[in-house]
C-alpha cells in the first residue's frame, strides 16, 4: 500500500511539472549573493536539440556563441530573415530579485536590446502582453507585434527568466521590414460583404471583424481584414486594398486575441501553454490518492 502511494505521489509531482526544466529554476533556492554565475563560467548545460549550434557557416550564430560562451544552444535558426529565432540556456544576469511585472519586462526588453543584431526585432514594434510568474519562479514575458498602430498577424517574441534574473529563452516570431501604407482602401463593411458573397450567409458580424498585417510571403505583407464565418467555422482574411480573400483559417469560434492562437500553442520549453492539462493531471491524481486512502482505512 506504501509503495502504491509513494507511486502515485510520484507521478503526480511529475505531471505536475515540478522537476520539469531544472535549468530554469536553478538557484530559486539559493541567496543571490551566493551566486556566482558569469556568461564564460556556465558551460554545463546539455544541449538538447544542437544542429544550428554546429553549423560553422552561419556568423551570426557563431557571434552570438562568441558572445555568451556555452550559454545559450541556439535551437531555431530562420534562414530567410537571417536571424536567431529560438534560444535555450542560462545567462544570470546580475539585476537581483525579479519580483515585479515591471522588473521582469524591464529585463526582457533589456535583453532584447543588447541582442537586436542577432533577433533582428524592432522594438519600437512590440506591445506588451503578459508578464507571469508561474509556480516555479519562472516569469513568461510575452510581446505583441505592431505596426504602426496595427497587430501583425503571428508576431510575438517571448522571453522567458526565472525570478533570480536568469535568462533562459527566447522564442523570436518578429516579422521584419514591413513597409506598406496602414490606410484600407476597402471598409470593414466591404469586407463582410465580400466574405458573404462567397459564403452565402445573410449576416456576418462586423463587430469582430479586425484590421492586420498579414504575412503572405518571405518579407512580403499585405493589409487586410479578418473576417468571420459562422456557416463555415473559419476566419477570411481579405485583403484591404483590392478585396481578394488572401487567406482562410478554420477556427471553432472567433477569439479575440492577436496573431495566429495555434502558433503560440506550446510556442517555446518553459511555455505556460502546458499548465491546464497538467493542473488536471494533477487534481485526478489527487483524487485517486484520496480514493486509495480512504480504501485504505476501511
């Protein structure tokens, strides 16, 4: 019966996600002033995933690794823009206790800035949207994509420290070099009609109908506007300027938030993407426990 338990605790600390991603954890129960971590001094972090890492003809890699040593294992490489678009590592910082939403985007974007040759990310173009501290004493500071006042569709950088002002990834999904004018030609009431004129619907609900900058093509955007369809379950994305219907995405209902919902989905290791699955892993298997104690003392 002890045996069973300890089991079942067992598994239910690991769904929990306790142990999960030491590296971004490590040292939350030490003093700060016991730390003595440098960017030449940390090279004992497995790399998980290291091609780029061994790819000698890209510079910007190998001035990044130049940069922070054994640091960082540069996990995503985007050919087309030339930049770094994923990083996982340990790089303590020095800025103390991050205890505040305020300290840890402070962090992020401080980080981002030293970094802009390798991110390529215009910072004037992020919004933010969350900072969080999870369970373990990881901060998720997560950015929006803007341009010129509008959302650009799928683009967000994440940085993601621990509450000890260690950095320990960015996941880079920014969209560089727009230049196109912000000013639709076509009305959201144009666009709905559009929209119905293809879908046979009497009504659409122009109410949610929201204007982007949508990425059609390496470095190539259009503006338009994102339309939904009840009868087909599915946004419309029209463009803008000429009323073609550039793109369409099938969603179950129409959401609110900026960019494309699917590519954030587990956008990234120490994402909070994961959270609801694992408090629900966490609650049946606390009820099993309670269900084996309570067989247990009758």
């Amino acid at each position: 019966m002890r045996v069973a338990l300890t089991l079942v605790v067992m598994v239910t600390i690991l769904l929990a996600g306790i142990p999960g991603q030491i590296w971004a954890t490590t040292g939350n129960d030490t003093n700060v002033s016991d730390i003595n971590v440098s960017a030449q001094n940390v090279t004992d972090k497995k790399e998980f995933i290291p091609p780029v890492d061994k790819r000698k003809e890209i510079p910007e890699v190998e001035r990044f690794k130049a940069k922070y040593g054994g640091n960082f294992t540069i996990v995503g490489w985007d050919e087309r823009n030339r930049r770094i678009s994923s990083i996982y590592g340990w790089y303590y910082t020095g800025r103390g206790i991050i205890d505040t939403e305020a300290k840890a985007e402070a962090l992020a974007r401080e980080f981002l800035e030293e970094n802009l040759e390798f991110f390529k990310i215009n910072l004037a173009g992020l919004r933010l949207r969350k900072a969080e501290l999870d369970m373990r004493g990881v901060w998720i500071v997560d950015y929006d994509q803007y341009y010129r006042g509008i959302p650009v569709y799928g683009g967000w950088v994440r940085v993601i420290l621990n509450n000890r002002s260690v950095i320990t990834d960015v996941i880079n999904n920014f969209y560089p070099d727009i230049n196109i004018s912000t000013t639709p030609k076509l009305s959201r009431e144009e666009a709905v009609e559009v929209v119905a004129s293809i879908t046979g619907e009497s009504s659409l609900r122009s109410d949610i109908v929201s204007l982007f900058i949508l990425p059609v093509e390496a470095r190539e955007y259009r503006l338009a506007w994102r339309v939904w369809s009840a009868k087909e379950l599915a946004y419309y994305f029209v463009d803008a300027a000429s009323g073609e219907v550039l793109r369409t995405e099938p969603t179950a209902l129409p959401y609110g938030g900026y960019g494309s919902e699917a590519g954030r989905a587990g956008a990234g290791a120490g994402g909070s993407e994961g959270a609801p699955l694992r408090a629900a892993a966490v609650i049946a298997m606390l009820l099993l426990v309670a269900l084996v104690l309570w067989r247990w003392r009758r």
